[in-house]
C-alpha cells in the first residue's frame, strides 16, 4: 500500500499529550491527522501491571535512557533521565501518581505572559481528563488494631466546594491498599500535626493521605488506553510507528512538515497542509527545534547547526523535581521486600490475577504528604512519597531482603535552572542534559527542611514499634551542611522535566499563550516543555490538562 504523505495535522510523539492531540484532532473527521511515534506498539506483560514499572524504567525497548551530564551540584554524578517510548510514552513507565497542582501555579503562568492558562481556566480541561470515583471502602492487610477510622478527620483544612471529573476517558482512583505500617505513618504525620486530607486535587493541597493513581480494576491506564485504543479505527487517523524523526522543515518562516527515518531506516518527508506539532516532551521537543536550526545561535554554532530561526529561549529553563529518599529498616511487621520473593510473591501474583489487588497493584507510592518544609511559609513545599519498601540497589530498582521504609522527599517549586542543548547535529546523539540541581539557596534550605521534619515524623508514637533504625541518610547526619552533601550524593530526578520551550510574552519565550512557536506559522509545541514554571506535585496531569487546551487551541485556528 503506498504512503500518503500529506496531511492536515502532523503531531511528533506519542506520548501524554500527542495521544490526547491525536484524538481531539481526528474526532469530527474534517481534518487528516499523522501520528508518528519513535517505539512501538505497547505490548509487554510488565505493562498493565502497575508494580510492573520497576522492570519498565531499565527497559531500553520501553525508556529512552537518557542521563545528565556530571554536575559539580550533584558531584559529578551522572543521573538516570527515563522518559518513555511506544505508544503511551511515559505513561507506559511511570508511577500512575496523578497531581493537578495547586490555584497559585496555574495563576503564576498567567504572570509570567502565559495568558488564558489561569486556575479556573485550567480547571475545565482536567475535569475532561478524569474518570475519578470516590475511594471505596479501604482493603486493610494487617494484624494491627489501627484502621483509618482512627485518623478520618480534617481538622483545619479549606476543601473547596468543587467537584471532580467522573466522565473523563483516563481511570483515576485511590490507591486501595492498606498496610499497618502506611496507617502507622498517616498517625505519626497527624501527631507531628498534619491533616489528614481526603482530596488533594481540590482546594487544599497540604496534607496527607493515599495517592490517587491511573488505574482501572487495579490495572496501569495509560494515555494510549484512554484516548488512542478507541479510536485508532478512524479512517482520517494514521499511526506510525518506529518513525524517528529528525528534523521539521521550513520554507522560510513556515513550516511545512518534517522528515523521519521509517522502520527500514528510509528517510520519508511529510507535509503538514496546516501544522506541525511537537509533543515529544521537554528533553526531545527543544532538541528537535536545535536539530532543525531553530535555537540560539551560539548552541546551534557549537553544535555545528545552521541557524534557520533565532529563538533564545530553546532549551533554556529546564526544571525538574530533585528527590532525594530516606530509608529505615523495619520489624515487627512484613514490608515489600519480603512479601515481592519466595512464596510470597506466588501468593501475590495469585491474588493479582485472581483479584487485581495487592502489592502488584502498587506504583512508585503509596502514601503521599505535601508539607511546610518551614512553618513561616504560606504553602507546602515538599511533597513525600511513602512505600513500605526499600532498595538495595536502587537504579537495578532491586529491593532489600530484609524489611525497609522509604520516604521520598522533593521539593515543590525548585527555582535552580538548567538547560538542554544538542551536542552536535547527529539526530541520534541524546542532547546533553544539564539539570543544575541544588544552585539556589531556596532548594537547599527546602529540601534539608523536608529531610528534618521526615525524621520527626518517624519519631512520633505511632511508627515506633515498627522503627529498627534509619538507614539513610542515618543518625550520624545531623547538621546543615551533612544534609547538604547527603543530597547532593544521593539525589535522583523523579522525572518530571518541563519549561525548555516555554511560554510567555517576552524575548526569551519560545511559544506564546496559543502555544504557537514565535516568529514562525505552522508550528505548535504541545507538551511539559511550555511549562513557565514546573507545577507542585508529578506532571503528567498537567501534560494532559495542557493537550486538552491545546486541541481546543488548534481547533479555534482551524480553517474552515
């Protein structure tokens, strides 16, 4: 069957946002509309499973495998960058954890130019998303006397009166186990004098509670799931996979479509008759721009790129949520790491499959908290992230034998700034990635703030039957300057890069409000890299909230 080559809408990446731009821009059928995807197709046995993602994040056929460059911040170390691939795209790897963020990130976007972004005019577009149902009656797994019940108020907090999508095409749910140590930790926070919050996605966000993740009957529901599977038999919809692409192209300041390496390593050229549209993620979009000499010109000279299109803001403002994790060993009760071998696991595996419920249920967290790192502050910034399991080896996402704790702490709102730029012009050579982690002081005092009152959560009543000792960072660390290096030693991304296209008004913007890239036609960036600045909790919510208004953009510019 021969090739069509040209098309209305041209979207690059398959990811959280282009299955969402696939969908809305195909769904009336007046427009063609090219899907084209670097992976393949989702199929592995580790996909819908959610615990899956520990075998998912060091699959090279699932995860692109980036790392940032040696860093003096983080002591030279080379840090794992995992972004997805295949038809999902990080959706098919990552925790599930769902987070919209907080009315003042919405509202900060407008002030820095992104106009029409605002709180309540964002809030539309995640209720299209969800499919959300309130939590059922909590699943406990224990022999200890404490249950939810005990701990059910929410004394002090502000919900507002708002509600929450339930017709939306992506499954959103509590997560549904209970374990005695999860419910010891939810006590020790409320002792330290935290409420208990029953919906972070309205209102309020500080708190603890249960995290709401994308599954459906215990199973991962990625994007692909959601929008792509149920309409991938429109007839005005092509998907393509195992397509690279490698540059877009311009006649003069329009661009006209791009080129890509198919399957068989054949260079193809497609034309888009009214856009283009990048929503390859904010590693890939501003490496795609560089590659086809759209940047600054002093990267695109060092790189050895012809300069097309001048553009300052190309891979500047990289910002990613910096996390590092807190461990204990544990007694008195059985964790993760025993219950994920031996005969347990068989009888996990069986209760999966039989019930879809749990520890193969479980993602990257179970219990969550957004806390004050100080008490002067006005809002929470740091978030926690709360499993009853720990890692020996933690980038072989290996656990201990014996039983652990962890506690992921990140902070919010980083304001340490990187960059992302192209180390020469060969497509497949990854862009060099520098986070700069840790430079502003506010990051440092954050975090090391978040660090010490993780401790003094652990140390309340509740948790200290359960408490053998802290293994990391360990007792010995207790001044300033010690938390510091323990950070800067033990410190990973929880990948959620955004803001190296950004956008805005001014100079140094990439896009504007429409999402539009500047001083071009025909080209759209529709992803986490137009973020101005990164939202309070995981991302992806937000990359789904962004395409939704995105089509909506695009559609409003359409010809008739």
């Amino acid at each position: 069957m021969k090739q069509t080559h040209e098309f209305d809408y041209v979207i690059v990446g398959a990811g959280a946002a282009g299955c969402i731009l696939a969908n809305r821009l195909s769904a009336d059928g007046r427009y063609s509309v090219l899907l084209l995807e670097a992976g393949g197709e989702a199929r592995n046995v580790w996909i819908p499973i959610p615990a899956g993602f520990s075998k998912l994040m060091t699959n090279r056929t699932f995860n692109w495998g980036f790392h940032t460059e040696p860093e003096a911040n983080t002591l030279d170390r080379t840090i794992a960058v995992p972004r997805g691939k295949g038809l999902g795209g990080s959706t098919l790897i990552n925790g599930m954890i769902y987070v919209r963020g907080t009315r003042e990130d919405y509202d900060g976007w407008v002030r820095q130019g992104a106009t029409g972004w605002s709180y309540d005019e964002v809030v539309p577009y995640f209720d299209k998303i969800e499919n959300y149902r309130q939590p059922p009656r909590a699943n406990v797994i224990a022999t200890s006397q404490a249950t939810d019940r005990e701990m059910s108020g929410h004394e002090g907090s502000t919900i507002e009166q708002m509600t929450r999508g339930n017709n939306g095409p992506m499954h959103i749910s509590e997560v549904a186990e209970r374990f005695p140590l999860s419910t010891a930790f939810l006590q020790a926070a409320q002792q330290y004098g935290l409420s208990r919050n029953p919906d972070y996605n309205i209102g309020e966000q500080q708190g603890v509670g249960y995290y709401q993740v994308l599954q459906k009957q215990g199973r991962r529901w990625s994007v692909a799931d959601g929008y792509l599977a149920s309409v991938r038999h429109r007839q005005n919809l092509h998907i393509r996979t195992h397509a690279h692409v490698l540059r877009v192209n311009l006649q003069g300041k329009r661009c006209v479509g791009l080129t890509y390496r198919d399957r068989s390593g054949a260079l193809q050229n497609v034309t888009a008759r009214i856009e283009t549209i990048l929503a390859a993620g904010a590693i890939q979009s501003p490496h795609l721009l560089e590659l086809s000499g759209i940047g600054r010109p002093d990267c695109l000279d060092k790189a050895a790129i012809a300069v097309k299109h001048a553009l300052s803001g190309v891979g500047e403002n990289y910002v990613d949520h910096f996390c590092t994790r807190m461990n204990w060993r544990i007694k008195n009760t059985q964790t993760l790491n025993e219950l994920s071998r031996g005969p347990g696991l068989a009888a996990a595996v069986a209760k999966y499959f039989i019930q879809r419920r749990g520890i193969l249920s479980l993602g990257t967290g179970l219990v969550y908290g957004f806390i004050k790192s100080h008490p002067h502050i006005s809002l929470a910034d740091v978030q926690l992230f709360f499993v009853h399991a720990s890692y020996a080896n933690a980038a072989d996402r290996k656990l201990d034998r014996e039983p652990g704790m962890t506690i992921g702490v990140s902070q919010l709102r980083p304001k340490s700034k990187g960059t992302i730029h192209a180390k020469n012009a060969e497509p497949l050579c990854p862009p060099a990635i520098k986070p700069n982690f840790l430079d502003e002081q506010e990051d440092k005092d954050s975090l090391i703030g978040g660090m010490q009152a993780v401790r003094r959560i652990v140390q309340q009543p509740a948790l200290h039957r359960f408490i053998d000792h802290e293994m990391n960072p360990g007792d010995q660390v207790q001044r300033y300057d010690e938390w510091l290096d323990f950070a800067r030693g033990n410190g990973q991304t929880i990948y959620h890069p955004v803001g190296t296209c950004r956008m805005g008004q001014d100079e140094d913007a990439v896009v504007d409000h429409k999402l539009s890239v500047r001083g071009l036609t025909g080209l759209r960036i529709v992803d986490a890299s137009v973020m101005p600045t990164i939202v309070s909790g995981n991302t992806q919510a937000a990359v789904m909230m962004i395409a939704e208004k995105g089509a909506d953009l695009i559609l409003s510019d359409a010809p008739d």
